[in-house]
C-alpha cells in the first residue's frame, strides 16, 4: 500500500467515524432514550405506595433532595459519597463545556471562562473517579454483585474520558495549539446544522488521533446510554419519589 | 430439567408483576454495594448472597434473560440466565431468607425495594409448586374458613364466650354489657385479632375500658396469601375484611398487633368508607383523649425497649404512637436505634416464623444483629406490637439467653389499666 492510499482509507475511517458514525449514535441516543421513557411511563402504576415512614412534605422536595444529594450514600458511604458527586459535579460541568463546543453561549460566562471550562480539572476529576469506580469493583463484595458489563461501561466512559481530556489537557498544560476550539466549533455546529464538514485541521496527521479516538468511544456510550445502567440518570427522580410517597 | 410449558406459564407469571415501579427496580440497580451492610442477614452472616443487590440480581438476571434485547442477543454481558430448577432454588434461597423487611431501602441510592422483586420471586415459586407448602396450606385454610363462614360460626361464637370471663378479670364492665360484642352493625370500630387468646383479651378489655362502640371480626387478620406472595389469595383474604367492615357500616378498622395484617390492609384496601388503624395508634388515642388511664409505677425499675415491628413502623408509618404510650408505662424507655427507619428487622417477617421449626437455625443466625441491639439496651423489657416479631424476638431470647421479658405493648397497657 502506497503512502497516500494509506492516508486516504485512513482519513475514510476518519469521516466514518466523524460524521455517520456519530449521527448514528446520536439517533440512537434520543430515540431509544425516548422510546425506553415512555414505554416505561406508560406502563400501569403500582397500586400500593411504596414509600418509607416517616413521612416528609413537601415530598417531591425530599425527593429531589434524595436524588441529587444522595444523602443515603454519606450516611452508609461517606468517602464514595465524595467521589460520587465530584464525579456527577464534574459531569454536569463537562456537558456545559461541550454545549460551548458547539456555540458561544453568552449566558454561561457569567462566570469568565475559557473554553474548555474547568482548566482541564473537570477531565482529571472524571478519569480518577472512573478509576476509583472500575477498582472498587475488584473488591469483594462489590466484585460479587458486578456483572461483565458493569465493567465495560466504565472502561468505555474511561476511554472516552481520557481521550477527550487528552485533547484539553495538551492545550492547556503543553500550549498544544494545531486543534483550535473553533476547529472543534466548526465541526460540531456543522454536525447539528446537518452540513458535516471535517476540517484538514482535525484529521492531519498527529494529535487528531486523538480526537477520533474520543469521539469513537464518544459514539459507542451514546449507543449504549439507552440500554444500560446509564439510564439511572433518568430514573433516579421518579424512583426517589416511589420512596418518598 | 424444565420443560418448555412450564418455563412459558413461569414468565407469564413473571409478565404479571411488571408494572411501572417493578420495572424500574429491575431496570435500575448500578450493582454499587451501598446496600451491602444494610441486610440483618448479611450484617449476621456475611455470606455474599444475602446482600440486597445479589438477592435482586436473581431475579434480574431472568428478566435479563426473557424480557430484554440485551440478555437476548448478548446474555453474557449480563450474566442473564435460564429459568430453570435450578434457578428456582436460587429464588428460594434468596426469597426465603429476605425478610422484607425494606431496611436496604434506605440505603440505596434509588431506593429499590427488595420485597417488591422478591416477590416475583415468591410467585415464580407457586407456579413452579416450590414454594414452603406450609404458606400456602395456611392461606388455603384461612381462605376456606372464610367461604363457609356458617359452618365456623358456632365454634369461633363458642370460643369468643370462653374469652369473656377472662376479658371481664382484666377490666369489669357494667351488668348486661357484653365483654366481646360480635357483629355489631353500626360500630365505630371493627377489630380484627388473630387466632388466640392474647389477641383478642387486651384489645377487648382496652376497648372495654375506653367505652369504645367497637365489635370483633369474624376473620384473622394475618394474611398468609402475602407471605407466600400470591396476589389473588392476598386480595382474597384482604376483601372479606373489608366487606364486613362495609356491611357493619364501621366507621373504622384496628388491626390487631400484626405487621402484615396492618401493612396489607391499610395500603391495599383501597379508598374506602372506613378508615384502618393499628392497635397501637388506637391505644395512643385513647390516652391521649383520657379515655384510658394507665398506672406508671407498673413496670417501675425495668428499663423497656421497643422494637419497631418493619411492616409497622419504616413501612406503615406508626412510629411516634408506641412511644407515646411506653411515656406513659414508663421513665425508663430505652431506644434501640437513633432513627427508627434503620432499626434491624428481628428476622421473622415475610413469613419466615410461619416455617417454624424449619428454619429456626437460619432464623437465629441471621438475627444476631437483633439480639446485639436489644442487649446494648439493657433493657428488661423488650415489648413489641407484631406477632410474628414477637414469636422470633421470644425464639432469640431462648436460644441466646438474653433474659428479657418480651411483651406486646397491648398486654403491657391492658396490666397497666387504672380501672
């Protein structure tokens, strides 16, 4: 194989994995979350409250409570607790950094930031919280109770974690400068305006490995979102609210 | 080996507990152990399969297996698994020793309820005839009692007279009134008691002595059709209740001190024209309004503890009534737990004391917790207000010599009367 056949499947690999690839998982991600929601909601309502007592009002409050300050995980778990909500804190952070990837959004820099927000902490929180999730699950009883895809899903976030805060941390810590955020801004808001273009600046030879390695992984956890434990992130709320009454 | 029939009319049965709430119990667990010191059993124990999520993935791996693309296309990523013998042997080890008592509850971060999935467990067993015999011989018995009521009104009338001289010792009553009224159309109050003496003489003389307008029920209150986990023998069980109490016009149903009973007819009843009460709550009232005076210096010198009874208490809600009374029996009450919602189950619910001698070695090992918890009480006293924790709290006092009195809080305020 010649240099520049090489380059070139490689660069086809490149879009695939760039542009149908990722409007793929995208679809995948919506309509099967969709799909799962409703079939789930529309499926008939337990007769009998479940909730425990004593009882606390305004209920849906305490739920809210519940779901998202996990008060039952201090209590039992105090140090996972810690690293439970790093890790949820810093998730919210790094969809907010990725809504900038797509556009300048005005009101999210109320607090002055550069984009990548979190000066490339919101990566490193991620990827050790991830360690410290996928390692537990080595140790008995929380061995035990895991199953096979418990691990893969965490090993999939990791990867897709790490490659994409590789990308953060060499501009930020190394001055890394041959992919711009407007690079990224180009090709993202291109994808959403349904006119793919992939820039020579993402694919040429170098870091842009990169990127595709990020947003590979980045395609398969969307495709898997709807039909994983991922989708707690969704019933955690109505479940908490079972509890509370 | 299960043949292909059997399997089908298994996951139909499986088919028929899904409902909003059990699917996203089954569809949420992350397997993150949180729950792991929350079971009394595991807690006693240590033995990995009587963590609350291993229990559930039991049941979880065969909905994997028959209910998700996932466990269809790629069983392994699930461990998703056969419903087989083999499995039903592992649902009963799981479903038979969880006493439902809902403790992990309130450790997992979502909240999901063991008892629920447990009891796609209980049903699997019915349909595959491995369930503990004894549950369903006692719902079988209790439901036909009920459909030939004539036959065993004589002897239960007959039983009731026998019952009086001993309810008049504990409290006197006016010539002419009757110490145990039965079907009194127009009461304010039905109660419905168990089968024996103790539970039906307190209750009586209480009633008695607050000049309740109040009648018997002709049926026991336990329901053996939810400790077996069938749905239709519970309903069945649960609606004679309930249509007495609407031919009698009561304006209230107390359940005797029963966990179950109370659980199963004060959240599955439905709206009614009645309301239902726990003895216990009616006992608070009572003292609350006057209409019972109790004598203090009764127990005076024996520290009491009280334990909270699981289908009482963290799930029906009546916490602070039984201590309002023991304020009343005593100034000496002594807590187990700081926060009632994480009070150790005894190990007895769900059934489990109904097995008896069966599994009276698993039921005194797994409670080990229990008894740790009333003896850092140094309590004399251990009251109750559940039958079945009353039964397993008295079998832990024997077999680990506590040496405690254990007591229902009824017969505690019945001996406390001030007539």
């Amino acid at each position: 194989m010649s240099p520049s056949t090489k380059e070139a499947s490689v660069d086809i690999v490149y879009y695939i994995v760039l542009v149908p690839m990722a409007y793929i998982a995208c679809v995948i991600f919506v309509v099967g979350t969709a799909v799962r929601l409703v079939k789930l909601f529309l499926e008939p309502r337990h007769p009998a409250t479940l909730q425990i007592f004593p009882e606390r009002r305004p209920r849906w409050l305490w739920a809210l409570g519940d779901t998202f300050l996990l008060p039952s995980v201090r209590r039992h778990k105090p140090f996972f607790w810690v690293v439970l909500m790093l890790f949820h804190l810093a998730f919210l952070l790094l969809i907010i950094g990725h809504i900038e990837l797509i556009a300048e959004i005005k009101p999210l820099q109320v607090i002055p930031h550069e984009v990548f927000l979190g000066r490339g902490f919101v990566g490193l929180i991620l990827s050790l919280a991830l360690l410290y999730f996928l390692f537990r699950r080595f140790v008995s009883p929380t061995k035990d109770l895991s199953v096979p895809e418990d691990y893969y899903l965490l090993i999939l976030l990791f990867l897709t974690i790490l490659f994409g805060s590789q990308m953060d941390w060499a501009r930020r810590w190394y001055g890394y400068d041959s992919i711009t955020v407007d690079s990224y801004r180009e090709y993202l808001s291109s994808l959403l305006a349904l006119k793919p273009y992939v820039s020579s600046d993402l694919t040429a030879p170098g870091h842009s490995f990169m990127l595709v390695l990020h947003i590979f992984f980045a395609n398969l956890f969307l495709m898997v979102f709807p039909f994983s434990q991922i989708m707690h992130s969704f019933f955690s709320l109505p479940m908490n609210k079972l509890r509370r009454g | 080996m299960m043949d292909k029939k059997t399997r089908d009319a298994l996951l139909k049965l499986f088919q028929s507990k899904l409902n909003e709430a059990m699917s996203l119990y089954l569809e949420t667990c992350t397997r993150c152990g949180i729950c792991t010191e929350a079971c009394h059993v595991y807690a006693s124990m240590g033995q990995v399969k009587y963590i609350s999520a291993y229990r559930h993935e039991i049941v979880r791996r065969i909905y994997k297996r028959y209910f998700k693309g996932r466990g269809k296309i790629w069983p392994s990523v699930g461990e998703a698994k056969e419903l087989s013998e083999m499995a039903l042997d592992e649902l009963y080890e799981a479903a038979y020793s969880c006493t439902g008592c809902r403790r992990c509850m309130m450790f997992c971060p979502f909240g999901i309820d063991t008892q629920m999935l447990m009891s796609i467990a209980k049903l699997l067993l019915i349909g595959g005839h491995a369930e503990p015999e004894v549950l369903t011989m006692l719902a079988d018995t209790s439901i036909e009692k009920g459909k030939s009521l004539e036959i065993f009104k004589e002897s239960f009338l007959a039983g009731i007279k026998r019952l009086e001289a001993e309810v008049v010792k504990k409290w006197r009553l006016e010539a002419g009134k009757k110490a145990i009224p039965v079907d009194v159309e127009g009461a304010d109050i039905l109660y419905v008691a168990l089968a024996g003496a103790h539970s039906i003489i307190p209750a009586a003389a209480i009633f008695n002595a607050a000049g309740e307008n109040w009648t018997l029920s002709f049926f026991e209150a336990v329901n053996f059709g939810a400790f077996v986990g069938d749905p239709t023998k519970t309903r069945l069980i649960l609606d004679r209740i309930i249509n007495e109490a609407k031919r009698l016009k009561v304006k209230e149903v107390c359940i005797c001190e029963c966990g179950t009973a109370f659980r199963v007819m004060k959240q599955m009843s439905g709206k009614q024209p009645f309301e239902v009460s726990a003895l216990t709550e009616v006992h608070a009232r009572y003292l609350k309004e006057g209409r019972i005076k109790v004598d203090t210096s009764k127990f005076k010198g024996k520290p009491i503890t009280y334990h909270d009874p699981c289908q009482i208490a963290r799930n029906g809600g009546v916490i602070d009534e039984p201590r309002y009374i023991l304020r009343h029996l005593t100034d000496d009450f002594q807590e187990m737990s700081v926060d009632p919602r994480y009070n150790w189950c005894c190990g007895g619910g769900g059934g489990l004391v109904a097995l008896g001698e069966d599994n009276l070695d698993f039921r005194m090992k797994s409670a080990k917790v229990k008894v740790d918890q009333v003896q850092a009480t140094g309590a004399e006293i251990l009251t109750t207000a559940c039958e079945n924790c009353h039964t397993q709290l008295s079998n832990l006092n024997d077999h680990y010599k506590m040496g405690v009195d254990v007591r229902f809080l009824s017969s505690m305020v019945v001996d406390a009367l001030v007539q």
